[in-house]
C-alpha cells in the first residue's frame, strides 16, 4: 500500500499492481467500502491479464485521509436542501470525489485510464467519463444508477432494516457484527456466504480501518449530488453496464435505465446477483472487464492509425529542388 497527498490536502491510500507500460485500470468503490472490498480474485484476475491495476481508498473510507472537521451531516436536511436549495448541502460532493480520482492518475504519471465503478464508485466513474472524455478511455459501471431513480418498497425496506442494525457505540465488535449483517441483507441470494466468512472479512475490514462518520458523509455528496441523465448522455467511452437481477439497493431497473442513457452502452445482466461481489463470480466478471477494455483498446488503436493515415494523405508534397548540370 501506498499514499499520495492531493494538491488540496486529502490523502488517498492506494495499491498499484501490474506492468507500468500496460493500459491502466482504476477501481473505484462504493459507499462507506474501503479498497480491500475488491475481491484479489478479480482485482490481481485483472493483473495476470495484462492490466496495470489501480485500486485505492476514497476519501472518508480506508486508510485515506477521514474528514472529521466536517463533523457528521444531517442526512434528513441534506436531502431537504435537495429539494428545496439554500445554504451548503454536503461536507463535499462527488464531483469533489471525481476530483480525487484525477489527482491520483496525476501523481501517477497516468494521462488516460479505463474506469471501473461499484455502486457509488460508479456514480464517480460516470462523472469523470462525461466531463473528462480526453482521459477515460473506457467506463464500467457495477451496480450502480442515474441516480434518477426512486426507491422502490423492497430498497426502502432494506435502509430501515439497516437503519435500525446502525451500532449506537463505536465498539469493534458492534462494528462487525454490523458489517456482517449488512453484507447478509445485500448480498446475492444465488451466491450466499456462510456468516463465518463473512465475519472474518469484517474482522479484517474493522481491523484495517473504521470510519461510520465518514461513511454519513459520503452518503451525504451521494443524496446532495441529484440527477446525472444530462451527464449520461455525454459520455462517449466505450461503456459496459453490470447489474444484477436481485440487487436489493439498485434494482434491475437502474442498471437498465443507466445503460439506456449512455450512447451504445452495453448491459451485462447477472442472474442472482445482489450488491456485492461472491467470490465464485470474480473469475468470470475479471474477463468481461478485460475483454471490454482491451476491445476498447483495440478501438483506440484503429483511430490512432486512421487519424495518421488521413495526416500522411493531406501532408503537402514538396517539389523536387533541381540543381544545375556540372558538365553543362
């Protein structure tokens, strides 16, 4: 693990892998997730593939720097100002996120990557891939929405449900026991995991970093952020949509609705899928990625080639200079 610090003074903890001359993939996670949350299986799947892979902790999660001067926001008047506009509405925004990521590919030296984004990091990908198309070569957006959507009865039941499981004290174990209950209510009912793997992740997760007030905060920039279909519509990268049909946060819906906006966006359906990511499916999920990145790729390259070709064709022909004929 490594660290960078921003022009603006946020640290973001990171692990950069693979060969350096390789196209680069950025993962950018979800709410409240730190990066170990991308399962090695597809994050080093990715690497053995060919890929310079870069995952890293967002501000607020992880081993990134916690904002704790901004205190914890009131989510109920963060939502109101939404609707009705007047004073600040979060401690930052996800535009403030995005900015993050492009610091990052800054202090690596990378001038162009292919974004990936779960939940929340898709909803930061999606920003960066209309509002910086000279530096996403490609968009993958996991589980994510438009966030134009409206809860459904089965998502809203799912946030009370996890709502009334938030630990009233800061204790370790309270923070597990959370996490492993909440990991049980979003998780792929096709893929379910036993609670004692699911409680060592959480043992290693809480061990690592724990950040609930910051967790509030990133919930924050995502409620203040509003409705991003104008900006859909302007990203032109290759784009491939994953979404799952059980999704108990996103429905279905949102992954369609997020494909249908993006120009030529491919939508890959993932039967039994909810909101995370079952060990069993990474192998699978690493090669979409890879063959949509290196089909991107594969793009990229012809339009260098043909952009060169059309250069060649209307460069000037000079005239032949003629000298005088020494033995006339």
């Amino acid at each position: 693990m490594r660290s960078i610090k921003t022009s603006n003074g946020i640290t973001l903890s990171y692990q950069d892998c693979g060969n350096r001359h390789a196209p680069a993939i950025i993962l950018i996670m979800g709410l409240g997730a730190q990066m170990t949350v991308w399962p090695d299986e597809l994050y080093f799947g990715l690497v053995d593939k060919g890929f310079r892979v870069i995952r890293f902790d967002n501000r607020d999660s992880g081993l990134s720097s916690h904002l704790d001067d901004y205190g914890t926001p009131n989510l109920f008047k963060t939502w109101l100002r939404r609707k009705v506009p007047f004073g600040k509405q979060a401690p930052y925004s996800l535009e403030d996120m995005a900015d993050d990521v492009l610091a990052l590919m800054k202090a690596l030296k990378i001038k162009k990557a292919h974004l990936v984004g779960a939940s929340m990091g898709g909803m930061i990908a999606q920003i960066l891939a209309a509002k910086e198309r000279k530096k996403v070569l490609s968009l993958t957006s996991i589980m994510s929405n438009s966030n134009n959507q409206l809860i459904s009865g089965k998502s809203l039941g799912v946030l009370i449900k996890l709502a009334r499981l938030t630990p009233r004290d800061n204790c370790r174990q309270a923070a597990i026991s959370y996490n492993v209950r909440l990991n049980q209510l979003i998780g792929s009912p096709a893929y379910p995991r036993d609670e004692h793997t699911l409680r060592e992740q959480a043992t290693m997760h809480i061990s690592r970093a724990h950040n609930p007030a910051g967790f509030k905060r990133q919930l924050a920039a995502i409620t203040a952020s509003g409705d991003r279909r104008h900006l859909l519509t302007r990203i032109k990268a290759p784009t491939l949509v994953i979404h799952g049909t059980h999704d108990p946060i996103f429905p279905l819906t949102a992954g369609e609705q997020t494909a249908a906006e993006i120009r030529k966006a491919r939508l890959k359906v993932v039967e039994g899928l909810g909101h995370d990511f079952p060990p069993i499916l990474m192998g699978k999920m690493a090669k979409w990625i890879a063959k949509h990145v290196k089909k991107a790729e594969l793009k990229r390259l012809k339009k260098k080639r043909k952009k060169k070709a059309a250069a060649e064709q209307t460069e000037p022909v000079s005239a032949p200079t003629c000298k005088p004929d020494p033995s006339s």
